[in-house]
C-alpha cells in the first residue's frame, strides 16, 4: 500500500469531516422558532440569546418588545413586567435584553443585530445612573454580553461618522474588541476614519455566516426556564387590572419578605446575604461617589443614536436607590439628582422625551427590593409609564442627535439647563396667538432658524423674507427632490410607459427581489430595498456606473415589503427608470420637464459649473460645532450626490420650488386621476409616504437635510397654501424644525 494512499486512510475521513462542518457552517441554514421558545428565551436573560441575533429577530418581528436594562430585570416577583403583560394579556410580550453589568456600549453592540427591528418600533429602557461611574462600563460586564457577531455586524453596516469612529474606540478599549485579529483590525480602520478594504469586508462576511448559523443552532440550548414561575407568579394577582388590586399584593409581598429578612433595618431596609460584620463595613463607604463625571454618558449617546437612526419609539425609565441604603452608606442624594438631571437632558435635548423619572421613589413602602432593584411598588410605577405608552400607536419620533454628546466636554460636564427649559419636541413652540405673518416668524426665530422662507396663501405670496441670504439664495434640497421624480414616474405611468405594477425585474431584473417589488412600492418606500454603502461610485464615473453600483449592492428583505422603510435607494432606481423610458438622461428629462418648461432662474443640478452656481446665487452649507458654536463650511460631495441622482441633487431657490409644487399638484403636468392614484387621495391605501411626500390628513410635506442645509416643504393638497424653509446653517435642530413646519401648516390652514 502507498504511503499517499495510508496517510488518506488515516486523515481522509478527518479531512472530509472538517470540510463537510465547513460547508454547514457557511450554508445559509434558516430556522424557524415555536412559540413557547420564543417566550422561554424571551425571560431568560441569557447572555447566548443576547450575543445572538436569531431568535431576538424572529421575536421583535411580532409582538414581543424589547426591554433593555440590567440586574433589575431578574426580579421577577408578581409585579414584573413580563408577569403583568402574561397575567392581563396584552397586545405586546417584553423581551428582556441585559442582566448584572450590561450597560449601555453592550446594549448598542447587542442592539447591531436586530436593527430593522427597532424600526419604526417601540422600546423601553431601565437606565440607572449608577452605570454612570468614571470608568462606565466594566470589562469583565462587557465580555459577558459581548459577541465577534455583534462587532462584525456593526463593522459591515459602519459609516463613517463621529458616533461610528467613537464605537469603534470604544470597542477597542476592551478585552473583548481584541480577541480577533481580523475584527481588531477591521476596528482600527473604522475607528481612524478609514472605509474596509474588500479583503476585509469579504473576510467579515464569511464570517458573519458562520456565526449567524451558531447562532442559529445552538443560541438556545439551556436556557433559564422561567416560564413556569412566571405563570405560578401571574396566579397571585387579581384576575381584573386594577392599580388598587396590584398595591394590595404589593405590600403583602413585600411585608412577607421583609418580616423574612434577617438583615432587614426597620423592617423596610434590603433583602442581603451579608452578615452584620460586612454590612458595618459598608457604612459610609459610597460617601465619595460621583455618577456626574462619566464615560459612560457618551456610550449611552451611542443607544440613542441607533434608537434615532431606526426611528425607535422609546420610553426611557430611570429607577430610584433604596433611601435607607443611601443613608447607610451615606450615597449623596444631591448627587444622584444632579446625575439624574443630566441624563434627562441628554435624552430631552435631543427630542427623547418619553421619560419617567422614579428617582425620588426610593423611601417609599415596598418600592425598592434590596439596595438598587425596584420592589414591588416600584414595578407598579413603571407599569403605570409602560401600560399607557404600549397602549398608545406608534408615534413619529423627533430626533435631533447632537455629536456634542460624544465629547469629554459632556462627559465631565456637571451643570445643565433644567429640564423645564428645554424644548420637547412634543411640546408646542408656535405661538398661539398674533397674526399668522408674525406667527410664522416668531416660531422660526424660537429655534434659531436662519435662511429663506416662502407662504403662499390663497394662491398668493404672503410672506417673503430671509434671515440670512436672500429669498432668491438657492440651497440644495437634497431628499425634497424626490417629489418631482415621483411626479415624473407618474407622468410616465399617465402616458402608457410605466404601470404602477410593472415589477423591478422589468427594468433591472438581477438586483435582489426584483420581481416582487413593484413601482409602487419603490414611490411609496415599502420596497424592502436597502443598501450599507454611500450611494454613488468614488469618484463619479457616469451614471450608468453608480447604477451598476447600486444594483451589486442592493440587499432585498422580505419581510419588509409592502412595509413603510425609508431608503433613498427607491428613488436612485426610479430616476434610472426614468431615463430608461424616456431615451434620455434624468438630468435632461428634468431640465425639459421643469427648469426649461417653467422657466426655473434659480434652479441647476450640484455639479453645475461655477458660472451657473454663481447665477442661481448658490451658497455652501455649514455646520455648526456643537462645542464651540462655530460654524464649518461643507464641502459638496458630489460623488455621493451623484449617487442620490433623483434624489438629492437639485439647488433650487423657494420661488423655482413652489413653482414645481403647483405645477404638479394643481397646474396640467398630472391629470386629476393621476394626482388621486399617486398620493392616495382616496385614502383606499395605509401609507405614510408616496411619490416624495409624507401624507398628512390635509396637507403633504417633504424635508431634506445633508451637506450642510434643511430645507422643508409643506403644501395644501391643492397648492393654494405653502410653505417653505431653507437654510444653509445647520445647527442639529432637525427634527425640531421639523415639527414647527408642520404646526405652522396646520396654523396658516387654518
């Protein structure tokens, strides 16, 4: 016998077996869950489930709602969360995310995996400020929830941002973020700014896959099983929901345990295992903490930007400390509210405004358990915050994230304005009273806006003036473009070269679901189309190109068709469309279609050149710097913009928009019938967003915000009544502007 054949015998059947666990590991497996492991996972603060991603997509892809905090969610007496929605059955299931030691950077990393779950979904976070120490989070905590699936799907998703370069160092700074070479490395690059080779990206990929399928299999296997004592907990409440019936278990509850407690102090004190000797030695012994001074506000900035970014409906609910353990161990009190006032800044100020605060609960009967966990009347507050807030519909969230927040200026910061002085974005800032032209300005000049503004009432000019510029200045209107391309795919439509059915696979038949997403739904945003990567090939090859582009990256998510999800990528392929049935480029079919037709003076594409910018009296955006008030001129990047073809690449004045505007909506560019199919006017669809307007009950308004200028729009339905805002001074209040506009049209309607 040879010896290639003996050493085959030998190592052959190894050989294959490596192969053979290769191939299963990098074959896309999918699983489905039943629903009583679902629930099992659901309230078992595993730490396999929260590394994961599997099972926590499959769960928050229904009913279940993600709850985010630490050890205190391990107390599951009678009054849990997760017993009360059982018990009473409600229209939402918690599912706990985090135990001892997560705090914020393990939530943001956990959180990488369920992205397109928290959109346009709703949240609640427990967040005590004890997690705000002058070191934050705690190493050997991370490592417990930390997984390389978690670091590699932020990787592949990275974009490159301050919240994104602050991520990465952050990741790095832990034990953790070093265990892989490959994922170290990718780290450094994005945390020095630098976008991943394809090496490093095909590297991560494959990766991923073979995580993905771990975690798949094997996420679940052992977990916790807490169901039946969530079901033997439920029996002890009354079977009708009433605050009185839950306060009367409450206190029996926590009479029993107390009377139980050998180290009780009064009878109301904490449930401990220490003895006396080691509780003397705690006495006085958290005299000198400080939560005020933290790296950890920064990481907690992170959370919010994601919940920002995926437009999460969140209720922030912050927890008291046992008031006799304060005392016992001289914790300062005035400290504590001083940490408590400026998280509650941090989350208002930047439009979080669904916060309950129980930080003064902590001498109340039964409210605490034991040194920092809520008792039994402390999980009826925040089922009286948590009840109504799951009971209520989804709410459009006003985000305004402000990159200060990643400072260490903020982190050591220990002084904030008060909570009242600050503007909610819930909260009204238009004025009431007064005539509408005074109105319209004082509410602008209440949020420090500076730029053009246009209103045109019963079809006539009513107010024109500029705070800065001049009321002809043109701005780059970035995603308020898209109206126009979705008024020019219906002309397409009106003339017989499109059907609002036609399916992607038509036009461009290899990008992912092509032959399920139709054109309606890339007008209407509800195409599940996504995509990682900036728009647009670097540098500008040609329009074809970044077409091309677009398509190879494309990624296609099922589950989201037919549901709304915000993606400029609809519009890049609608502009392509355009051009395709048109015989001309988008760029052509524009000039001939409006700027030419309506005699647009101040209108031209970005990449116009310097001539023409100076003629439509072009200005460059800025943005403002947070921690210094300053504002940085931006540079055009017009890569990029070529990318966002259709989407994000005119400069126009507000005269030349509102042109457009009733051009389209009440002049003879669409028939009625046209109008009517596009934006639903026969309300026969549930959409929020079509052709490039969100849908309001009498109005339609459209926001564009990037390189440095916002500019909204809102109009009548029938364009008799407009207005319009443009600015080239950014200063972060995006959202908040956002909501004026839209008080102010409902004002000037009236």
């Amino acid at each position: 016998m040879s010896n290639r054949r003996r050493l085959w015998q030998i190592f052959g059947p190894v050989i294959c077996a490596v192969l053979l666990l290769i191939a299963v590991l990098l074959f896309p497996w999918d699983r489905t869950y039943s629903a009583n492991s679902i629930f099992e996972a659901a309230t078992s603060q595993s730490d396999r489930i929260f590394k994961g991603q599997r099972m926590k997509q499959e769960a928050l892809a229904g009913k279940y709602v993600p709850f985010f905090g630490s050890s205190e969610l391990s107390r599951m007496d009678s009054l849990h969360p997760s017993v009360l929605a059982y018990k009473y059955n409600r229209n939402y299931t918690p599912f706990l995310l985090g135990g001892a030691g997560s705090q914020s950077l393990a939530h943001f990393y956990g959180m990488q995996g369920i992205k397109s779950q928290l959109t346009n979904k709703k949240a609640v976070v427990i967040i005590s400020p004890q997690w705000f120490t002058k070191k934050g989070q705690d190493k050997n905590a991370f490592s417990l929830y930390y997984s390389n699936l978690q670091a590699i799907n932020f990787l592949l998703d990275a974009k490159d941002s301050i919240a994104t370069r602050y991520a990465a160092r952050r990741l790095l700074q832990m034990p953790s973020g070093k265990s892989s070479e490959t994922v170290k490395y990718a780290l450094m690059t994005v945390a020095s700014g630098q976008p991943l080779s394809e090496s490093q990206k095909l590297v991560l990929q494959t990766r991923r896959r073979m995580l993905v399928n771990e975690d798949t299999f094997f996420s679940t296997f052992q977990l916790p099983d807490r169901v039946n004592k969530i079901k033997a907990q439920a029996k002890l409440l009354p079977d009708k929901y009433t605050i009185n019936g839950l306060t009367k278990v409450a206190d029996a509850e926590g009479s029993l345990h107390t009377t139980n407690n050998k180290f009780a102090i009064d009878n109301t004190f904490f449930k401990t295992r220490l003895n006396e000797k080691e509780l003397k030695k705690l006495k006085g012994s958290q005299k000198h903490f400080d939560y005020t001074k933290s790296v950890e506000y920064s990481d907690f900035e992170l959370m919010l930007k994601q919940f920002a970014h995926e437009h999460t409906d969140v209720l922030f609910i912050i927890p008291p400390i046992n008031a006799k353990w304060a005392k016992y161990t001289h914790l300062s009190n005035k400290m504590y509210q001083k940490s408590v006032k400026k998280i509650k800044y941090q989350l208002a100020s930047q439009g979080f405004s669904n916060i309950t605060d129980l930080s003064k609960d902590g001498g109340k009967k039964y409210f605490m358990q034991d040194t920092i966990h809520l008792g039994w009347n402390g999980w009826i507050a925040v089922d009286k915050a948590v009840k109504p807030f799951m009971q209520k519909s989804y709410s459009n969230t006003n985000y305004r994230i402000d990159n200060y927040f990643f400072t260490r200026n903020w982190q050591n910061r220990t002084k904030v304005e008060s909570i009242k002085t600050v503007k909610l974005s819930n909260k009204t800032v238009v004025p009431s009273t007064g005539s509408k032209k005074k109105i319209v300005r004082q509410s602008l000049d209440n949020v420090g806006f500076e730029g053009s503004v246009l209103v045109i009432k019963n079809g006539k000019t009513y107010l024109n003036y500029a705070t800065a510029n001049k009321t002809d200045t043109s701005y780059l209107i970035n995603s308020v473009q898209k109206f126009i391309t979705g008024a020019a795919i219906m002309k397409a439509v009106q003339e017989g070269k499109l059907s609002l059915n036609d399916s992607l696979a038509k036009f461009y038949p290899t990008v992912p679901g092509a032959n399920q997403v139709t054109i309606l739904n890339l007008l209407q945003m509800t195409s599940g189309l996504t995509i990682d990567k900036a728009l647009g090939t670097k540098p500008f090859i040609s329009d074809k190109k970044n077409l091309e582009y677009a398509i190879k990256n494309t990624k296609f998510d099922e589950k989201m068709l037919g549901k709304a999800s915000y993606s400029t990528l609809n519009y890049v392929f609608l502009s392509n469309i355009l051009s395709d049935v048109y015989h001309m480029s988008y760029q052509k079919l524009i000039t001939k279609s409006f700027i030419n037709k309506l005699k647009l003076r101040h209108t031209a594409f970005s990449w116009a050149n310097n001539k023409t910018l100076k003629k439509i009296d072009f200005v460059l955006g800025q943005q403002q710097l947070s921690s210094n008030g300053k504002f940085v001129t931006q540079k055009l990047d017009l890569n990029e913009i070529h990318g966002e073809l259709g989407a994000g690449s005119l400069l126009m004045d507000n005269k030349d928009l509102s042109k457009c505007v009733k051009y389209i909506l009440a002049g003879n560019y669409l028939s009625k019938s046209s109008i009517k199919a596009l934006y639903n006017l026969d309300n026969s669809a549930n959409i929020s967003y079509s052709g490039g307007f969100y849908i309001h009950n009498t109005y339609f308004g459209s926001n564009g915000g990037d390189n440095g200028y916002y500019t909204f729009l809102r109009t009548s339905k029938d364009a008799k009544t407009v207005i319009i805002a443009q600015t080239n001074k950014v200063r972060g209040n995006f959202y908040e502007l956002r909501s004026v506009m839209d008080q102010l049209m409902v004002a000037l309607q009236k």
